[in-house]
C-alpha cells in the first residue's frame, strides 16, 4: 500500500518543477495526492493535516493490579508521512508508554509477528497505512485468541494447528543425491502453488475465521492452505499427496470451512484461501469417489 | 502466561457493523434455512387436517389465508425460500470454484433479486384479503 502512494509523486515530481515554475510542485503533488486519497481518507480529515493521529490501544495486563481490567488507552501520535500502524504504536510506546507491549520484527510484512485487530479488521501493523484509516484509529489484540499482554495474543494453538498439517517437504522419494542434484519443479506447477507459499504465519485469517473460533479443532485457513501448498506440488509422490488428503478430510478438516471468505478478506498477503480450501474439498471428493 | 483474558462473545455478533459480505451471506444462508425447516412442520401441520376430511382441510386453509398476518408471512416466506435457492446457487458454483472473485458481488444480486421478486409478489399474495 505504502508503494502505491509513492508512486505518482517519483514520476512526476521532475515534470511539475519544469513545467509549472510559478506553481511550488509540493503543492501540486499534494493536490494530486489528495484527489486519489479522497474516496480513502478518513471522515475527519483536518486530523491528518493538524499532524497528530489518535489511537487507543487495548491494554491488559494480568500481573498489574490496574491494568487487570482491560481498558484502552488514548495516544495522540504526529503524523509522518508513510505512518504506518506499526509505526504509530511504536512511537507511543517509544515516547509514551515504555510498558506498551505487541510483537514485532521485520516492519515488512515477511515476518507476520505484528497482526493486530485495527477498526474491526485483522491487518498488518506494518502494512498499513494510518492515512487510509478512519480515525480514532482502534487497535487491539487479534480476536479468538487468548491475550497475554496488550496486544499480544497466544500463538500456541495457532502453531499447533500449522504443524498438524506437517507443513514441509516430505522427501521419501527423492532420488539419491547422485542421480540428481536438484529437484525441478514445473514452471506450471509453480504457478500453481505460488500463491500459497507466501504464508507468513501471522494468524490473521484463523483469527478472523468464526468456524475456527468455535471449533478448537478445525485446522483452520492457514494450516489447510499450508497442506494445499504441499499436496499440489509434484515433486512429492502420490503416496505422501494420498498422506496429506487423509489429514485434510478428516472431521475437523476442509470440510469445517462454510465459505464465508473472511480469511480471504483479511489475508496480507492476498491468498486466495477460501480458493485453496474448496479445491482440497474437491481433490479429497475425488480420491473417494468410486463408480465401480 | 499463567493468566489469559478471553474476550468472549462480544468477539462474534458484538462486532456486526464489521462483517464482511461473505460474512452476511452466511448468516442469512443459516437464517433462511432454519426458517425452511420450522415452516416445513407447519407446513406437515396445516396438511395433516386433510386426515379428518377434506373440509377439515378446506376450512383450515380458508380459515388461515382470510387472515392478514399469514399473507404476509407467506410474502416472507417466499422471499426466505428465494434467498436461499438463490444463494445456494452462489454456494454451489463457490464449491465447484467458479467466480470466487465475484463471490460479494453475486451475494448482492441474490440480495437485489430477492427483493424485486418479493416486491413483485406482494400483489398476488395480497389478493383479496382484508385487514
């Protein structure tokens, strides 16, 4: 989203300067920014301009006697440009509130340790952007897991449910080293997978599934998408494909998910999810159909 | 970590405002479909009065489609019974994975369609019948 906003300002800042000398080309691009920005920019706008944003953050904390009852807390943040969420908590925390706790790493949605409930949807701290919020920007901790502390949730289960799907490369079949020294995969069948493999384990889509919510069990979108990821690369056998199906029919499997496509909704990294899961549906039909 | 806050309920229906397309198309699916099955025993009711006679039977239909309240609940029922076919449709061809990217869209046009078809019945329900 940050790369999307950039853009008209790299191409076209050389053009204004030469072009209009009289008009300042700052204001020229703030203009264009603006009319592109109209249909996202929140309600109130004169937020943005007067450079202070207003989260509340949910706080919580079992060890400390106030912070037992869970509240939110109020922040008023300055505004950068490029702000994203990730980026206004950690300023709160850094200048605020040293005791303001959440997770995160990288700040380029690869490592998906800073998903957060932001005005009622599972985002990417780092991923969005506080200009196409409507302010107070709320933000909690994700939905349908248990809080530890702020914003921070716990991921046991979560990781339960991706390692029960055994989410790596089963190599029975490979080839003495000899024989072969890589294995080749289609450009096909890469396209295939390709989708995905860009799982960052953030939790976002099992948080926003309410299947998952209420069923302990249900593998959960991300965990089946991993399998899907697995089962439909050729370079396993038959034999671990039939393995993996067999995990993925079970009661509490693909056939948990009602296609409401929340996870596909939430999904920073744009999996088609809800995709994945009806052709796994539809592949584990197969396997079981007999007409004889 | 010895202590967890779960947030409960307010975690579900407590955020209605957020729910996305899919989200509602499902809730009204189950809606709909429950609202199927408790028709169909009254349905089994009001036809069991065939078994004393085919006047028992006849009275209880006039008697029932005289009153006003049961025109209108026929209006809903059939906007109930639209909604679901035309939703299951959208179902089926998700499941067979066709347009899952029009998926909101198509829960729409149900929605639309629903209504003209419902609004165009009113008329032929209405018939005859007074407050």
């Amino acid at each position: 989203m940050s790369t999307q906003q950039q853009k008209p300002e790299t191409q076209e800042s050389p053009d204004d300067s030469e072009m209009n000398g009289t008009e300042s080309p700052q204001q020229e691009r703030l203009e264009k920014k603006e009319r592109s920005m109209v249909d996202e920019r929140s309600a109130d706008e004169s937020d943005l301009e007067g450079d202070t944003v207003h989260i509340k953050v949910f706080r919580y904390d079992p060890e400390v006697a106030d912070k037992q009852e869970p509240r939110f807390d109020d922040f008023h943040v300055p505004f950068k440009k490029g702000m994203t969420v990730l980026d206004a908590v950690m300023y709160a925390r850094d200048t605020y509130d040293s005791s303001l706790t959440f997770r995160h790493s990288c700040r380029q949605a690869v490592c998906g340790s800073d998903a957060f409930f932001v005005n009622g949807k599972q985002r990417l701290g780092c991923k969005t952007q506080i200009s196409e919020l409507q302010q107070p920007v709320r933000i909690e901790p994700l939905p349908h897991q248990e809080v530890v502390k702020d914003l921070v949730v716990d991921m046991d289960h979560f990781y339960d449910q991706m390692h029960a799907v055994e989410p790596y490369f089963k190599d029975e079949d490979t080839p003495d080293a000899s024989d072969l020294e890589e294995q080749r995969q289609s450009r096909e069948n890469r396209e295939k997978v390709k989708m995905s493999t860009r799982c960052i384990w953030c939790a976002s889509c099992m948080s926003s599934c309410n299947i998952a919510a209420g069923d302990n069990e249900y593998l959960g979108p991300a965990a089946i998408n991993k399998a899907y990821r697995f089962a439909m690369d050729d370079r396993e056998g038959d034999e671990i494909k039939e393995h993996r199906l067999r995990i993925l029919e079970q009661e509490h499997g693909v056939w948990r998910c009602q296609t409401q496509f929340s996870c596909t909704e939430v999904c920073p990294k744009d999996i088609p999810l809800t995709e994945h899961i009806q052709e796994l549906k539809r592949e584990a039909v197969k396997k079981n159909l007999k007409f004889w | 970590m010895s202590q967890s806050y779960n947030r409960g309920l307010i975690e579900d229906f407590g955020r209605w405002k957020e729910f996305s397309a899919g989200m509602w198309a499902w809730i009204f699916h189950k809606f709909t479909g429950w609202m199927l099955i408790g028709y169909l025993f009254t349905h089994i009711a009001v036809l069991s009065s065939a078994v004393t006679g085919p006047e028992a039977y006849t009275n209880t239909i006039q008697g029932l489609e005289s009153l006003f309240i049961i025109r209108v609940l026929e209006v809903g029922l059939l906007a109930v019974a639209v909604f679901h076919i035309l939703n299951g449709l959208r179902l089926l061809m998700v499941d067979l994975g066709v347009g899952l990217d029009a998926q909101d869209k198509s829960f729409y046009a149900s929605l639309v369609l629903t209504a003209i078809i419902t609004i165009a019945s009113v008329p032929t329900f209405m018939d005859g019948v007074t407050i």
